[in-house]
C-alpha cells in the first residue's frame, strides 16, 4: 500500500478547505452555477437524476483496511448506508447533501483518500491489474509506476483543461486485466531483447459514442522515459485535440483522423524536444516511490499446509466457491480471494456499510490490511494464506459475499442507469435482475463457463457495453426503454468491439434474448473447452441473429 508523505498530505488537505471555501460561497449565492459546476467537478462531484453523487478516486484499486472503515463510515453519516464500486476501481455515492460534501472529503484525507480528479476533462484515476503485485503471470509489480504516473498526473498545470477526459491504464501481466486497450493510454511494462525493462505504449482507445481499440504507437520506451513520453502524447492531444464538439474531443478521434502512424510522428517529435529534461526519470525516483509500498513477509512453510485441500474435498460449498472465487497466488501457500459483489436479487457492485467493514476486517486479519477494487464491479483479498482461505469464506457468506460466480454470466457489469444517472437513455438494475433470475443455477452458469454481460444506461458506455462479449445498452424510443445487443466483445489481450445483433429489444423482452443467445451458444459450441468468444468468432453472428429474432422471438 502506497503511504503518503508529508507533501501528499498537505495538498490534499489543501485541497479540502478550498473546496469547502468554494462551496460555501456558492450556497451563499457568491459563486454562479457554471462557475462552480467546474469546481465541484474537479472535486468528483456531480449533479445526477434526484441527488448530488460523489465519486472517491481509489488509485489502481488498491484500499488499506482503514480506507474501507472510512467507506463504511461515509455510506453510514452520509448517504444511504451503502456506496457503488464502478468499473474504473473507484467508488460513489449516490445520496450525499451538497453542503456535507466537504466534511466527507475532510474524512477521507484523514485516512488517505480523496476525489481530485474522478470528473471533469482533466487526467482520471490511473487504473491497473486488480490482481497487480500478487499475479503469478507479472513482470514486475505496476503499482509504482501507477503512483509516479498519478504525481505527475495530479494538478499538472498544463493538462486541467484538456479538450476531454483523459484515462491511462496500465499492465504487467502476459494477460491483459486492465482493458489497457481501450483507454487513451495503456501502458504495458515489457522486457526488451537485451532484457531491460520498458513499455510498450497505446494511445486511442476508448469506449462511448464511437467505441475503439487503442494503436501501437511505441514498441518499447526504455524505463526512465515513461512520464516524458506521456507528458509528449498529452502535449499532442491537448494542442490538436477537438474543443467545439464534445462528442469528437477524445484523443481517439484525433488519433483516428490523424493516422496512428502520423500521430506517432508526431509524439515523437514532441518526445524529442523534452526527453531529457526534468520529466526523465532516475533510477532513485523509481526506488523511492517503491520503498513508499509495504512490503509484506510471506511465510515461507505456508504451502505445507493440508487443511486447504481437505475443506475443498469435504466441503461441496467451499469447492464451488474455490472453484471460481479463488485464483492462484505467486507465493506458494498464498490464495488470491475474489469477494463477489453480485449476489442473487442484488445491484452490482453495491455495498453496504456492514460489508465495508467485514472486508476491511478480513483484510486486515488475513491479508496483509490490504483489498482491491476490480474493473467487473468485485473486490479481492489478494494475500490470504491458504489455511485461512476456508474461515474467510465462512465470513463472507454470512454476509453475501461469497457468491461463487466470478467470471460466470450473473458476475455481469452494470452501470446505475436509470435509477440514478441524469445521462441514462434507460434502466439496467433491473434488467440485470431480470437476467439473474433467469439463470439462477449454478450447475447451468457452470455448464455456461466464463462470459462476460456488460450493460450501459447510454452510449457514454460506463458499464463497458462494447467490449463485452455480451453487450447491452440501453436506448430511448419514444419514452419507452429498448435494449440494443452487441456479441463478440472483448478487453482482453485480443480486445474487440461487439456486433450489433440487429434492431432494439424492448423493456419486456431483453432477459429473453439473452437466454436465448445462451442457447445458441450452448448448442453450437465444439466442446466444453470452447468459450462464449471463440465459439462466436467461429460460427458469426447469422445463428444467434436467427434464434434472437424468430418470428416467436422478441420484438423487433
């Protein structure tokens, strides 16, 4: 876990009686509306359908215990006893009073936290691989080079007001978990030939209004160059970047319309003129931002433990459970532990107060007093010793923790929708529901295997509709919510934009056609072993089209 120094501190401090200044002056009528619409945005505060919402940046997932008592303890004084974990690992609550705002940011820095920069057309929260520092398959631990990329990122002077949002992504692992593909940046920590450590760095991805995949636009950066090149691509962006239409001003369309190859020249020659300057980093930088995470002491007879095993064999629940909760850790006596936010009858990536504080009490026992935030709406104990695998299921399952769905069709990701959001087109809580009910048995979802249901409100895409490989989004007609679907979707390492199946499906009819894309599935697959994915790249889009739209299919 990353520990502030004095210097974080004291700016997010700053940062808290600014905004309280500001927001006082605006409720005594000092400050006009459009003013303070930027200010609150910079602070991670929107206006949504019924309430104020205030989205708390999580950087690269990663929570201490204390963090997550301070989560439970905001959702308790401040909102409605819960909070909402997103797909950009960050979390927001749906119910703060405007005038209470700063006292909950004056919370949160006290335990580390803040908002800066989870809104407005600045430098987003940098996200990376849940499983970052734990995975068997890394190179080398990412967060470090999230921390530097986030100091660099936060208030930098020449990037408050950039054309749109910007998101940067990184990845370390030979299986992309971070969705780097579809960010404005994604950054992928690689060796060389002659084994030295670098990047290999995408510029252009993006979800929304005109989803794409992100292009190679540098084969490999060497290690000390990373915040001068980035400090190039924004230059680049923020100087040509579109500002008179803001369905247009994401650098992926500059990207598109430039050329990826002219784009690269152009980075390049920015690259060349600051490279070795004060952006280029030294080795020393790069060992003081690691020596600012624990370390943790892993034990080392830990893998001879027998007790794992056995519960597995005597225990048919806790088999499930491990079975798709548990993942494999890079220290042998270690479990990585899934925590499912998807319960039967629940709103994904919901979470009360209660469970806040059992997580962070697992943590804290059992995992080093650390948890992380996934991009599919979950939560992970990352470092628990295998002995301990079996009481840490115990208590999640008493408090609906421990669905045994990870990666299964009801692990779905789901924006708020309706139900909240003042840009959604239409419900998805329900819908999801809708869908839960539909395949609420866990010999089905197993005979289903790994896919992946992401649904949107709206075309800007917060629930990763287009990549998933069942998309769904939701569309207005008329006053009325249809449901356009999309299959072939991916965020992967082979990441892919989704196929529109054909024409809208109603309000009444959408769990249907999902099912019945399942069938088709189930009925066209070689073998067990061939995935959702695989199986539609290989058969297309004319059989699931056929079974969605039959004459006593759903309306059209």
């Amino acid at each position: 876990m990353y520990r502030y120094d004095v210097y974080d501190q004291k700016l997010v401090d700053e940062r808290v009686a600014q905004f309280r200044d500001q927001t006082q002056r605006f409720l005594a009528g000092q400050i006009p509306d459009d003013e303070f619409r930027a200010l609150r945005l910079r602070n991670g505060l929107y206006i949504q359908r019924f309430a104020p919402m205030l989205r708390v940046a999580i950087p690269y997932g990663l929570l201490a215990s204390r963090q997550l008592r301070m989560l439970a303890h905001v959702a308790r004084e401040y909102d409605k006893g819960f909070g909402h974990f997103t797909t950009r690992q960050n979390i927001q609550y749906n119910w703060p009073q405007l005038e209470r705002v700063p006292d909950i940011l004056a919370d949160l820095a006290s335990v580390q936290m803040h908002a800066i920069q989870t809104s407005g057309n600045c430098i987003r929260n940098i996200t990376s691989d849940p499983l970052a520092g734990v995975a068997r398959d890394e190179l080398v631990d990412p967060r470090p080079y999230c921390e530097l990329t986030r100091q660099w990122a936060t208030f930098h002077p020449e990037f408050n007001w950039l054309p749109r949002k910007f998101k940067i992504a990184f990845s370390a692992t030979t299986t992309d978990r971070a969705a780097t593909k579809v960010h404005d940046i994604g950054v992928h920590i690689v060796r060389n030939a002659q084994g030295e450590l670098g990047y290999a760095i995408y510029v252009g991805g993006g979800l929304g209004r005109m989803p794409m995949i992100g292009h190679l636009i540098r084969e490999f950066l060497p290690e000390l160059d990373l915040l001068s090149y980035l400090e190039a691509v924004l230059r680049v962006y923020n100087r040509l970047g579109r500002r008179d239409n803001i369905h247009r001003a994401r650098i992926k369309i500059l990207v598109k319309e430039t050329g990826p190859a002219r784009f690269a020249e152009m980075v390049e020659a920015e690259w060349a003129q600051i490279r070795d300057g004060e952006l280029k980093l030294k080795p020393q930088d790069i060992d003081f931002i690691k020596s600012r995470f624990d370390e943790h002491a892993y034990r080392s007879d830990a893998a001879r433990d027998t007790s794992f095993a056995a519960h597995v064999a005597s225990d048919s629940a806790f088999a499930a459970f491990v079975k798709r909760n548990v993942k494999e850790h890079r220290a042998d006596g270690y479990k990585i532990v899934f925590v499912s936010l998807k319960p039967a009858g629940g709103v994904p990536g919901d979470i009360t107060a209660e469970q806040l504080e059992i997580v962070a009490d697992l943590a804290e026992r059992y995992s080093f007093g650390e948890a992380r935030a996934t991009h599919d709406q979950n939560l992970v104990l990352g470092e628990v010793e295998q002995k301990d695998v079996y009481t840490v299921w115990q208590a999640l399952r008493q408090y609906d923790l421990a669905t045994p769905n990870i990666g299964l069709l009801t692990d779905l990701i789901c924006c708020p929708g309706l139900d909240y959001c003042s840009l959604a087109n239409a419900g998805s809580i329900g819908v999801s529901q809708d869908i839960n009910d539909r395949f609420d048995s866990l010999d089905y979802l197993y005979d289903i295997g790994d896919i992946q249901i992401k649904m949107s409100g709206c075309m800007n895409g917060c629930g990763h509709h287009t990549i998933g490989h069942i998309g769904i989004l939701g569309v207005d007609k008329h006053g009325e919510e249809w449901y356009q679907v999309t299959l072939g979707g991916s965020s992967g390492n082979d990441a892919s934009l989704g196929d529109r199946t054909g024409p809208a499906i109603s309000r009444a009819d959408i769990a249907e056609a999902v099912e019945r894309i399942i069938s088709v599935y189930m009925e066209q697959r070689q073998s067990e072993d061939e995935s959702f994915l695989q199986c539609y790249r290989r058969v297309g889009m004319a059989p699931f089209k056929a079974r969605i739209y039959a004459e006593d299919g759903v309306a059209a």
